[in-house]
C-alpha cells in the first residue's frame, strides 16, 4: 500500500509521543534545521548523574531520624522509631531501619547527606513545590528547567542523542525543559523502537527511508523547525540504542520493583557505552497522611533494596566510580503527626547523594524540632545549593550560568579526587 504524506504525518505523531518527544511546534523563519554538527564532548566514560525524585512528600524526620533530639516523640507518640530501631550514624539521628543498604554504604563512606534541604517561603502544594524544584526558581514561574538548562549550556556541543534521559514513567517533567532540548524516555531497551523489529527488512528501510525524508528540511521548504528536530531526535535516540555494545552482562540480582528495573537500566545503557549524563527515574507514593508506619516502611525498604543492588551492580561493572546518585522529595512532612497515623505536607527534608566518589558523612545541619515556622521546619540548606555543588564539581558544568548566580558550598557535599 502506498504510504502517503498524511498517513506517515499521523505515524510520526504517534512515534513521537511513543518516544516521549512531544512538545510545542514553532515555525522557523526560513525553513533550516539547525542541528548540532559539533564534536561530541561527553564520551561514553564521562562522569553521570542519576537523580531520583521520591515523588509525594517523603517524610524526612522517618527517613533521616533524629531520635536525639529534643521534641521528636513528644511531636511523633505513635510514629516516633526509638534508638534500638534506628540504625544509628551518631547520637542524635540514624537512618530508617528499612535503609539497611544504605546505612552500609554511608558506613563506607559512599553516601552524604544534606540535612534540612529546603527554600524560601515553603510551598505546601505538591505541584507548585515539584515545580519549583524542578526549574530552580522559587520566586517565579519558570519556563525552563535546571537540567535542561544544562543540557542546552554545558552540552551544546554533544551530539549524542543519549545525553540525557528520562528512564521509566518519565517523571522529569519541567526538569528537562528547555528550548531546542529533546529528552526521549526510555522504559526498557526491548520496547524502545522506530519499527515493529518483526516487520520485514525491506519495509522497515522503505518506511524509515519515508520518515526521514519527511523530517529532511532541505526538501521542505519552510518547515515547522521543532517538529522536525524532534521527528530526527526520535529516529537518532532509536538508532544510538540499537548501536549500544553488548557490554552489560547481569551479575547482580535486582528486586521485582520498578525502581529496581529502571535503575538497572541505567546500569545497561552506562555498560553499552551510551554517554548519558544524566538520568531521571521516580519512585512515588510518599505522600503518608494516614497509617504512614507501614507504608513508608515499604516504601523505603523497596527503595533501599534497589539503590543496594543499583550499586553493588556499579561495582561489578567497575562503574561505580562514574556514578553519582542524588534523591530528593519535593517536600519534607510537619514535625506533628495527625490524627490518622500519617503526617502531613512540610518542608525541609533531607537529600541523599551517593557513589564512588562521593565523600560521604553529614551535611548541614538539622532543623531545630521546637523552633518552627507554623509547625514546620525552618530550612538550613538551599537546594540550589546543592545542585550547584553537583553541576559544578560533579558535572564540570556552568554551575552559575544553570541557576543564575553563585551558591555557597560550604557544608555541603563533595566529592574525592575530582
């Protein structure tokens, strides 16, 4: 059958929301395609950045608890965890005894964490907050993302189409957004296609030959330039996974999650020398207001199990030391507990960062329990700050130009012979 122009137009509207390349269209002027021709900057050893976004308010006093402090079991009577259920890290806080895994890597020095991560004037709605953290600007309504203001500054001049990348649910949302920046999502290396893999050879040439005439802007004219770029984005990210080596073999045991999955993911496309520099994943649920013991307990353990695989996965692939792996919740919860056995939206809360580099210990301080701001804890870490810490000494990128200005690093993570 003779494939015509409005067919192929529908198919490519498909394939681009398949590949999660969807987004707005704007006319070029004269009708170029202005894609990069540039060398590519970030090989396939260059360092990476995974960062996982614990999506609906993780409870950060149950996560990083601090069962010395003054205020938290008169505040917590039936969720408080007592010192003999705390994995201790010193007198006043331990982890949750679900981050078993992670209590032993912070034991070996492998995981920070930044205490009281927050910012100015709290936003307590879920959206707004995510929002905020996602763009880096609080005090307006951005338009762009901090990743993705990465992505289009300090690697304006890689060409691979697996810079960044949006693994499983594709949770980056406003991360990733940035003009003339394309992030495809991936949920598994199997599913990621242009073409039925059964369809004959023959056809499947004919129809990506026809795809990729339909998105040439030489033969166009003028062009709807953002559609094209994306169509053409969409048929590289297919073809750069398909071209990825052979060089992951499983020797690590994941649990049955989908965080579990998506991280082990990464695993695969970092061993197949993608030259991704950063992963977005998401692991939701976290927003406990009612019988929160047993829930967030879950929560965490399935989170634990897969970071502890994710990294034992690293060492075996002798890439743990090209990974760094930030966690973080748009929110924290209130020192309080309601009246349902769950907590309810806070503010500050602690971030977790972790990998071979990483200098691990304690970041920060811990916001005072009793000195509130209407119930909730007064930040004591900016979380740009942190991000600046991670573009700058971590990424090697334009920290400043990213977020607009100069953060402090002081007090915050660092990391070892970088």
């Amino acid at each position: 059958m003779k494939l015509t122009r409005r067919d192929f137009l529908i198919k490519g509207t498909a394939l681009l929301a398949t590949l999660g390349l969807g987004g707005p269209m704007i006319f070029a002027e004269n009708g170029s395609l202005l894609r990069s021709q540039e060398a590519d900057h970030g090989g396939s050893d260059s360092s990476a950045l995974v960062v996982i976004q614990l999506s609906g308010g993780n409870d950060g006093l149950n996560t990083l608890i601090p069962y010395g402090m003054g205020g938290y079991f008169d505040a917590r009577p039936t969720l408080g965890l007592t010192q003999g259920e705390v994995l201790t890290i010193d007198n006043q806080v331990g982890l949750h005894p679900s981050l078993t895994r992670l209590h032993a890597l912070y034991q070996r020095g492998k995981l920070a964490i930044v205490q009281g991560v927050g910012y100015p004037k709290p936003d307590h709605s879920h959206f707004r907050s995510m929002e905020i953290w996602q763009t880096a600007e609080p005090e307006k309504m951005g338009r762009t993302g901090w990743l993705g203001r990465y992505a289009a500054t300090s690697l304006s001049r890689n060409g691979n189409p697996l810079k960044a990348l949006q693994i499983g649910s594709g949770a980056g949302g406003l991360a990733f957004q940035a003009e003339r920046v394309n992030v495809p999502v991936i949920q598994s290396l199997e599913t990621y296609s242009f073409l039925d893999p059964k369809m004959p050879k023959t056809e499947q040439n004919r129809l990506a030959k026809a795809f990729l005439d339909m998105y040439d802007p030489k033969r166009q004219g003028t062009v709807i330039r953002v559609t094209c770029e994306r169509g053409r984005d969409a048929y590289d990210s297919v073809d750069a996974v398909h071209q990825l080596g052979g060089g992951y073999q499983a020797k690590v045991e994941y649990p049955k999650s989908a965080i579990a999955r998506d991280l082990q993911l990464v695993v695969k496309m970092l061993a197949g020398k993608s030259g991704t520099r950063v992963f977005y994943l998401q692991l939701g649920g976290f927003d406990d207001h009612v019988e929160e013991k047993e829930l967030h307990a879950r929560l965490l353990k399935q989170l634990d199990e897969a970071l502890g695989a994710f990294y034992e996965d690293l060492e075996a692939q002798g890439l743990e030391n090209r990974v760094a792996t930030m966690a973080f919740s748009e929110f924290g919860r209130r020192v309080k507990e309601n009246g349902n056995g769950g907590t309810d939206h806070g503010t500050a809360a602690p971030v977790f960062v972790l990998g071979g580099k990483i200098k691990g210990g304690l970041y920060g301080v811990m916001p005072s329990l009793t000195n509130l701001d209407n119930g909730d804890l007064k930040y004591q870490v900016d979380f740009r700050s942190v991000y600046y810490t991670v573009i700058d000494q971590w990424l090697k990128g334009d920290a400043a130009g990213v977020l607009g200005k100069t953060y402090e690093r002081s007090g915050l993570c660092n990391f070892h012979g970088i």
